[in-house]
C-alpha cells in the first residue's frame, strides 16, 4: 500500500513550536523574514507574538528596507514610537490612502520639524539614502512653496546604473521604471507617526526636454481642502533625475519632493503641512493589490485635473461671450443715443 501523510493540525503545529527552543526561533527563524512575514508570525501563536515583538529584529527589518533609517536623526524619534520600529515599519510600508474623514475632525497640531528619511534602489540594491530635516514653525516656511532639494544645484552622486549597449531609449526608460524605486518616508516627532509617500515605483520616466537627463517621477494622490477647490485632491511628487554622459555610469542629480494643487500650483509650507499630517494621522494604510495601483491613481487623478481644466475653460468662454455681447450691447445703444437725441 502507499504510503500516507497528513499535514499537521494547528493544535500538532502549535505542540511542535513549542517544543523547540526559543533562542532557535528568534535566531534561526524570525531572522530570515521580511516584514510582512515577521507581522503573520505575531498572530500566529502567543509565543511567536512574544518573540516577534522584539525591537531589535523590527529595527534590523527596517534598516534592511530603508538604509536611511539608520541615521540618528530617524532612530531617536523612532525610539519615541508606541512599539518602536514596529510602529515605524506599521506606518511606513503600507502604501497611503487617505480619504477624507466623513464627520469634521480638529486638525492635528502643527508639526515644528518633519523628517525625511529618503532611499533610492535600483534592482533592489540601495544606490542613494539620505536624511532631511525641515523646520515648519518659522513663517518663511508657512508662506513659502514647500519644496524640498536633497541636493545642491552643482551636486551629484555618482551610480552604478549604466545603459546597456545596444538598447534602444524606449526600452531603457521601461527598464528603469522596472528596477528604479524611491521610498520617501516622513516622519513627524511630535506625532509620532510617519507615512511613505512615495509609489515606489515611478508613475512616469522620461527625458527632460531640455538637459536629456532622465526624470523618475514618483506621485501619490492625497485629499486636500474642500470639495470643489483647486486643492481637493493634492499631489505629492518626488522627482528623481538621473544623467550622465552615453556609455557611462549615471549619476543621481536631483531628488526633490513637492506639493501641488489640482491646477499644478505649488502649496505653501502651511497648507502642505496640514495636509500630510492629516494623511499620517487618519490616512488609510493597507498593502497595494497591484504594483501597478499607484500609477492607475495617479492616471485617474491626472483625468479629474483635465476635467476640471475643461470646466475652467469653459467658463472662461461663456464669461468671455458675455462680456462681449455686454459690450455689443452698451456700444449699439451709446451710439443710437448720439444719432437719435
């Protein structure tokens, strides 16, 4: 006869867990696992809960992740999370979706500093980290566009990225918008919370116009102001430009990230503010079902900016045509009054 087997119950898996030691566990076994496998393993059973809240294996998780996060300036605000790095990596590896809350809320308190903690790969290998602060209580921030330049205008870092011989640009472009991600997490101390408001993936990658390098736009789509107003739906832009000369390696150029309204104006330091606190304080986190979801936003956000352009249009040439027959009118009625008095 054939042999048989049965798989485990969960009652025999559980018996045989904990049969085993736990510094085997913690050292041969949560150690091998990614985020998302290390967060199933807390529900999995009360020991591996235990096991799997260790800060240390969270912090490693996410310093493997996001490199940036190392910094001192990122890990002493982590340090003030709930849970610590498991706060951190909770907040930040979920892609954003913020919807506007339906019953009115008191906005969050203003932030006095927001972190960026920035990391850029390419083919999974991180090529550029850096962190940024920004100081949000002066009132040149608040009038000012809020932008903020990783880099200076003559800076660069050089990569290892460097187009293959032969490909044409139209396949090159798809490679990199295939192998080249960014992730840009915020983090608010005060809060203590952070959101990555990056897509990881570009939505688009082309040349610029003008230099020839190559721009990697990465955009997510958040709720902004009222309904109705050029800042209903805002978009945060992270821009990454590559160049270099043909046949050599590229280097990185520009890292740059940017809030604009619906009419493509650059939002202030306040009104940026207030926006992305809201986003990481009620902002909807849950992981992408596609890795294609976060360019179908933002091509669906890109159509509601036409309509509303055409709209705009619209009513600009209906004004137009009234105060032309406005003007018809008074200059027909102004000169029948000259002939006939």
């Amino acid at each position: 006869m054939p042999c048989s087997s049965t798989a485990p119950t969960g009652s025999d898996a559980t018996a045989m867990l904990t049969s085993v030691h736990p510094d085997i566990i913690r050292t041969h076994i949560l150690t091998r696992l990614d985020g998302p496998a290390l967060v199933a393993a807390t529900s999995a059973s009360s020991q591996l809960h235990s096991l799997s809240s260790d800060d240390c294996l969270w912090r490693d998780i996410c310093v493997a992740a996001w490199p940036s996060v190392s910094d001192p300036r990122v890990a002493e605000a982590i340090a003030a999370f709930p849970s610590g790095y498991r706060s951190f990596f909770s907040d930040s590896y979920p892609i954003l979706h913020h919807h506007k809350p339906q019953c009115r809320r008191s906005p969050p308190p203003p932030a006095k500093n927001l972190i960026s903690a920035v990391d850029v790969h390419y083919e999974g290998q991180p090529i550029y980290s850096k962190v940024h602060e920004t100081e949000t209580a002066s009132g040149w921030f608040e009038c000012s566009p809020f932008r903020v330049d990783l880099l200076d205008l003559k800076e660069s870092v050089p990569t290892r990225i460097q187009k293959p011989g032969g490909m044409h640009d139209e396949a090159w472009l798809r490679h990199l918008e295939d192998n080249l991600s960014l992730s840009w997490i915020l983090v608010d101390p005060a809060r203590r919370r952070t959101a990555n408001l990056s897509t990881r993936r570009p939505v688009s990658v082309q040349r610029h116009w003008l230099t020839g390098d190559v721009q990697a736009q990465y955009v997510m789509v958040l709720a902004g102001g009222p309904r109705g107003s050029a800042a209903e739906h805002v978009q945060c832009t992270a821009t990454v430009t590559c160049g270099g000369k043909e046949g050599r390696k590229l280097q990185v150029r520009e890292v740059s990230f940017q809030v604009e309204d619906m009419e493509g104006k650059i939002l202030n330091g306040r009104d940026s503010a207030a926006i992305l606190g809201e986003a990481m304080e009620n902002g909807e986190r849950k992981k992408a079902k596609r890795e294609s979801e976060g360019k179908e936003r933002f091509e669906e956000h890109e159509a509601r900016k036409r309509e509303r352009k055409e709209r705009k249009q619209r009513r600009e040439r209906a004004l137009d045509l009234v105060c032309i027959a406005v003007g018809v009118t008074v200059f027909v009625g102004f000169w029948s009054f000259i002939l006939f008095r």
